[in-house]
C-alpha cells in the first residue's frame, strides 16, 4: 500500500517521521499529535526514526511498522494509538539532545511550571489530570525538556494516558462518552480539553517540583526535600542522560538547589484539596 502523507514529529532535537494512509490512520495522527510541539526549523535533518501506520478501506485493519519490524497489526484505534504514541515518546527520547529529557508530567498556571517526575505507575498522570481540573493549564504526562543553561520545561504535549486501573478513577471526574476519550483493552487516551476546555500550552519557569508516589493504602505525606535528594531523584527521571554532558549530573544538581522539591505520598484526591492546594498557591507568592 502506498503512503502518501508525512508527519515529522520535532522535539528536545530529535525528529521521528510517521508515514500514514488513510483515514482512520489520519484520524489517529491527529488525535494524538494536535498539540505537539511544532517543526520550526529542524526540517532540514532526516528523522531519525521513520515509522509508518496503514488502514485498510476493506477490513478496517490498522497495521503499524518501524522500519521493517510488525509493531501492531489489529482492528483496536486506541490499542494502535497507544502504542504509536510510546514508540514516538521513545525514540524521541532517545535521540534528544541540547538539554535535559525527564520522564515527567508538567502543568502551569499564571506562567508558573509545576515538574511531576515519576516512573510509570508513580500516579503523576492522575496527579496531572486532577490538577488541570483545579484550573491548572496541562502540558504533559510524559516527556518534559530543560535546555542546556534554562530552567524553563518545554513540553511533549500529548492526551493523557490513563491505565486501565485509573478507568474507575477518571470516570468519576467526566463522561466516558466524550469524543476526545480513547478507549483500549489497555487504558484511555484523554485530551487534556475533556478536563478544562480552556487548556493553553506554554514554556513556564519550573517553580514546583513534586514527586508523586500513588498507594491505594498510603498515608498522606507531602515533605520538603533537600537539594541532594531533589538531585538524585530527578536523576532517576532523567531518560537522555548519555546524550547529555556529565550525565546531567551538575545540571540537574543546579535545578534541584534553585527549586522547591516535595515528596507526596497519597491514597486518594480528597486528601489533596488543602495540602496540595496550599503547596501550589505558595508559586505565585513574591519571593
């Protein structure tokens, strides 16, 4: 089948391609990528990965490729949706450079950056998705980029990516029935205007670094890290630290000795509607 149109997919330096064909391939590309950070100038680089996504008029069929390798071949948008999402997160994170890549979600109000580091599962898109509810402007669950001698986060815009164990959760927030919710045997995709229709992306100063550590049974903690803890546990959010100079070391020692860093450990939402409230209310205070 013959491929008649390209996305190039530009961030933190890195370029993926996607070639696709036809509409339900074109429906999936648009969902997934509408906010993406845009190409600017990088057109003149070749990707450096090329993945390419097929529908079939007849059979309903999606099939998706990297280079020569069978990724997803089925009749399930979102299943397929999910999974060309994580490649194109991957690869361009893998490719990054010209700054520091974190394996975190972000969010801004009033131009000030809130940093949600966590590995997958540590609730940081719930976390997001309860915020941008409370008025905050989403940025992303996934990927977030520093440039090399900022402390402004650029974000991979994308909709969130629940877990099939967060359905019940975001259900009781909004209708399931919205258009911009994509569901799969393995989770949701949900743009971030299903929970605040006047979402505005932006490149905010990081004011607020939280780490979400989520437990259905965890007593509720918000603490005050130091730096050297900050700095080792950014660290361990840190995905391009090969691509970068001296591994990110004094990089991200500088960010986490120029911002506040907390530990929150929670069990449910209504725990945070003082605590956290307070937290975040205290970025827009002069300092």
């Amino acid at each position: 089948m013959s491929l008649f149109q390209r996305r190039v997919i530009a961030f933190a330096g890195s370029l993926v391609a996607i070639d696709y064909d036809g509409i339900p391939a074109a429906a999936i590309i648009d969902f997934l990528f509408e906010a993406a950070p845009p190409l600017e100038v990088q057109l003149d680089r070749e990707p450096q990965v090329t993945l390419s996504l097929q529908a079939s008029a007849e059979t309903a069929e999606l099939i998706l490729y990297r280079d020569n390798l069978l990724l997803y071949r089925g009749n399930s948008p979102a299943s397929c949706a999910e999974l060309l999402l994580g490649e194109t997160c991957h690869w361009l994170a893998f490719h990054s450079s010209g700054g520091l890549v974190f394996h975190a979600a972000a969010l801004a109000r009033q131009e000030h950056g809130v940093l949600l580091p966590g590995n997958s599962g540590s609730g940081k898109t719930t976390l997001a998705a309860w915020l941008t509810i409370h008025g905050f402007d989403y940025l992303t669950d996934e990927l977030v980029w520093v440039p090399q001698d900022s402390s402004k986060l650029h974000s991979f815009t994308r909709p969130l990516n629940f877990k099939l164990a967060a359905r019940s959760l975001w259900r009781s927030w909004q209708q399931a029935s919205s258009p911009g919710v994509w569901s799969g045997p393995q989770g949701d995709l949900i743009a971030p205007t299903v929970f605040n229709s006047t979402n505005r992306v932006s490149t905010p100063q990081i004011d607020l670094i939280i780490f979400p550590s989520y437990a259905p049974n965890a007593t509720f903690t918000l603490q005050q890290l130091p730096p050297a803890q900050a700095g080792l546990k950014l660290m361990q959010c840190l995905v391009n630290a090969r691509n970068v100079p001296e591994y990110g070391l004094r990089t991200v020692a500088q960010l986490a000795r120029q911002t506040p860093a907390y530990l929150l450990n929670y069990a449910g939402f209504e725990q945070l509607d003082t605590h956290l409230q307070a937290l975040v209310d205290s970025i827009h205070e002069p300092k």
